[in-house]
C-alpha cells in the first residue's frame, strides 16, 4: 500500500515541484531520494525470491577441447539442503532449434548456501552453434542423507551466453 501511494505521488502530472530553477533542483532531489528509499524497500524482497531456490546459470561458453565448447555453470545453491547427488540430463540444441545431442553432468556436489563453478565440455560442438541449452531431466537428486527428490520446483535457470538454458 506505501509502495503505490508513492508511485501515485511520483507519477501524478498535477503535482509538481515547479517554480523557480533552484525549486526545480529541489524537486529532483526529492524524487531521488523518493526512489532511492524504494529501492531500499525492495531489496529484501529479491533476496527472499531467492531464497530456498537453487539456481542454475549458463555463465560463459569458450572453444573447448576437440573442437568443441566448454560450458561455465554457475549453481548457486539457496536452500536448506546440500545436494551429494545432482545430474543433470542436457538438451544441446543447434541455431535450427534441432537437438544436436543429448549430455549427462554430474554436478555434484552441491553444499549449502554456497556458490559453485562447474566446467563442462560439449564435444564437436562449435560455441556459437549452440542456440539452447535444455534441462529435460534431473536424473539424480538427492540431498545429504536423504531420499531422491524432485528438485524441478527448487530451480531457477539463466544464461549470460548467447544460448537460452530453459527447462
């Protein structure tokens, strides 16, 4: 409800701060400051989103071995389980959309509340041919003394390459 009667505030064309050029000055100030504390308010809210989530990013390609590509994944594990089984089951799809190959990593180990870099060669894969990356199968997933689980709700996908990681 304060987040809206702000934005009501900061984006009624009435209201205005006009007069002379240093009450102009005045007024952009204050809409920073206005914004600036809403971002602040915010904040928490995109670490709780996070939380309990363990999310997956295809951080980097670069020419590999073998005339392939060598994929960097960033596992940023946010949960309450550190995960001893987790292997992922990979689509490589080409700049057609076609499945070029299919690839199984095992990642683990995955520890709790930690950042993790994981390399992974895709082999005779030029980088650049890669348009997609698709996790269709989480074939292990099994936290510290636990039982399998589904681990598909706990996830969050993004790629900072040129190829789409989607589930």
């Amino acid at each position: 409800m304060r987040l809206g009667l702000i934005f009501l505030i900061l984006t009624r064309s009435d209201i205005g701060f006009a007069g002379s050029i240093h009450d102009d000055e005045k007024g952009k100030n204050m809409k920073i400051r206005i914004l600036g504390a809403i971002a602040l308010m915010l904040a928490p809210l995109v670490v709780a989103a996070e939380e309990g989530k363990l999310s997956i990013e295809l951080n980097k390609f670069e020419p590999g071995e073998s005339n392939g590509c060598r994929a960097y994944f960033l596992f940023r594990n946010r949960t309450e389980n550190s995960f001893e089984d987790f292997e992922m089951s990979l689509a490589i799809l080409d700049n057609d959309g076609v499945i070029d190959r299919l690839l199984s990593i095992d990642a683990s180990p995955l520890p709790v509340q930690r950042t993790v870099l994981k390399l992974f060669e895709i082999p005779e894969v030029n980088c650049a041919d890669i348009s997609e990356v698709l996790l269709h199968d989480l074939p292990a997933c099994k936290s510290q003394n636990a039982e399998p689980m589904d681990c598909f709700p706990l996830l969050t996908l993004g790629s900072k390459t040129t190829a789409n990681l989607a589930q």
